[in-house]
C-alpha cells in the first residue's frame, strides 16, 4: 500500500511538472503570419523558430496563389520546387541565431520581406 501511494505521488509531481513548469506557450498559430504580428503588436515576443514557421507558410501561400505566379512568370509547380531547393540555405542566411527572440514587427517584418525574396516565391 506504500509503495502505491509512492507510486501516484511520483506520477501526479511528474504530470504537474510537465504541465505546469513549462515556459507559458504563445495563444496562437504561428503558421498564421496575421495572428504572429497581432501578438507582436500586442506587446508580445516570438521566438526565432515561430518566424521561421510563419515565414515558410507565407511562401508557401504565395506559391500556391496561381495568379500570382502567372503574373511572375512562374507555375504553383514551380515555385514549390524553388522553393523546396532553397528553404533551408535561406533560413541558414536569414536567421543565423536560432535563439533570438523577436518583439519589434518591424524586424520580424523585415525578416520576412527578405525569407520569401531569397526564395523566390
């Protein structure tokens, strides 16, 4: 019986460990470069990997808007292969410290002008 109760205390300390000592989490997608600025401009801070997300799932919409792409001279096939052949040299030129915190939009604006520039999309 002692071992038991030993037993659901070491499981019940893990499981609010787990769940409660943990950096508190950003409210939102951060495929969503909409909502990814709205929590900055709120005052809130987004890490280096948030921008790198949002910034690839922006590519990729443009990629995927085919009027866009005829206007650019380009097919969606296209520029998903340009795309994939260039993502991971961009993101290594464009954010070199995987560690860096964000909180000013201009800069993480910036950072996206110049992701989906160098990957041509």
């Amino acid at each position: 019986m002692k071992y038991l109760f030993l037993l659901i205390i070491g499981f019940l300390g893990f499981y609010a460990y787990s769940n409660f000592s943990s950096t508190p989490k950003n409210d939102f997608d951060p495929t969503d470069s909409k909502m990814l600025f709205k929590h900055l401009i709120n005052g809130g801070e987004v890490s280096t990997s948030e921008v790198i997300t949002a910034s690839v799932s922006t590519a990729k919409f443009f990629c995927n808007d085919a009027s866009y792409q005829v206007v650019g001279g380009h097919t969606v096939a296209s520029c998903h292969d340009k795309l994939k052949s260039f993502e991971t040299a961009c993101t290594q030129r464009i954010f070199p410290d995987k560690n860096k915190i964000y909180s000013d939009k201009d800069e993480v604006s910036n950072l996206f002008k110049r992701f989906v520039s160098c990957v041509g999309t």
